[in-house]
C-alpha cells in the first residue's frame, strides 16, 4: 500500500489579508466615524500586523504605522518599558504588551494602540517549552484587551496566526456593542 501525502495548505499572507477582510471593514469603519487611528509595536510578529494593517482599504485614514522592537534592549529604548520589569521576564508578559500598546500610541499621535510580546518557537535553555504571546489593545490611555495567545507550529505560522488574532480581536474590541 503506498503511502499518501499529506498536504498541508500553505497559507499566505495574501490569503490571510482576504479572510481578514470583514474585520479590515470594521476596524476602518470605527475608527472614521470616531476620528480614531491605529499604532502597533510589534516583537513576536516582527512586523506582520503592520503588513496586514496596512493593506485595508483606506489604511492612510486610520493607520499610523507601528514599530518592530524584537529584544529587550529595543523595547526599552524606542518604546520606554520599564527596564527591571522587562529583563525580569525577557520582556514577555502582559504589563510589557500594556505597555508596548500604550506607549506606541503616543509615539504616533494614535489613539489605538496594539502591543505584542511573545515566542515564535521554543527557547529550552530558558525553559520556555511552549510558544505564545501576550496582546494588549490600548484605546486613549484605557485597556480595552490583554491576553495570552496559544499556539503550535513553526516559527512563521506562529507569527501569522498571532498577526491574525490581532487584527480580529482589535475588530471584535472595536465593533460596536449590541
């Protein structure tokens, strides 16, 4: 009997900005009718939530820009975390993505701040086994959103389903309660 291959769809940025597209629309929507724009300060994702920011619709009405910091040294410097907090837990925990959320808003002039933190792949010499992230979302200075974020796989499918999760969570925090 021979073996079948298993074939494990690949999945693109341009597949996931066409998913994303329903959330694109709330985010833009919310953010005009309220006057509202978006920064991020990305680590984790290494620049992918501002990728797929920037590729909505009418993204120069209400995105900003973002900032990548990858390592401690980075986050501090550019995004003033608090120095001790950050190398006490590698600059990985939910204060850090508050901070990173909030702290970008003003660097951009926004008022919608997204922050993430995390791990891409396992790190066994600092005990760090499982892969995740921490989000936060920052709306005129209030968290709106923080989190843990699971997940399994290689590094870049990590990245992009932490990207992903970011931009429907920022929809579903924008989106108009009911």
């Amino acid at each position: 009997m021979a073996k079948e291959e298993v074939k494990k769809e690949q999945v693109t940025l341009q597949h996931i900005a066409e998913r994303l597209q329903p959330y694109f629309a709330t985010i833009r929507q919310y953010c005009i009718d309220h006057q509202q724009t978006i920064a991020v300060a990305e680590s984790v994702t290494s620049g992918f939530i501002q990728l797929l920011l920037s590729a909505a619709t009418d993204a120069r009405c209400f995105y900003h820009g973002g900032i990548t910091a990858y390592n401690t040294a980075q986050k501090t410097r550019h995004l003033n975390i608090e120095p001790i907090q950050a190398d006490a837990c590698n600059a990985v925990a939910n204060n850090i993505a508050v901070e990173m959320a909030a702290n970008v808003c003003g660097m951009f002039c926004s008022q919608v701040g997204i922050g993430i933190t995390g791990y891409a792949t396992p790190v066994p010499e600092q005990g760090i086994e499982d892969i995740y992230a921490y989000m936060a979302i920052v709306q005129n200075g209030k968290v709106l959103y923080k989190g843990k974020i699971k997940t399994t796989g290689e590094a870049m499918e990590a990245q992009l389903y932490y990207a992903e999760r970011a931009i429907r969570t920022l929809a579903a925090q924008l989106k108009p309660k009911k």
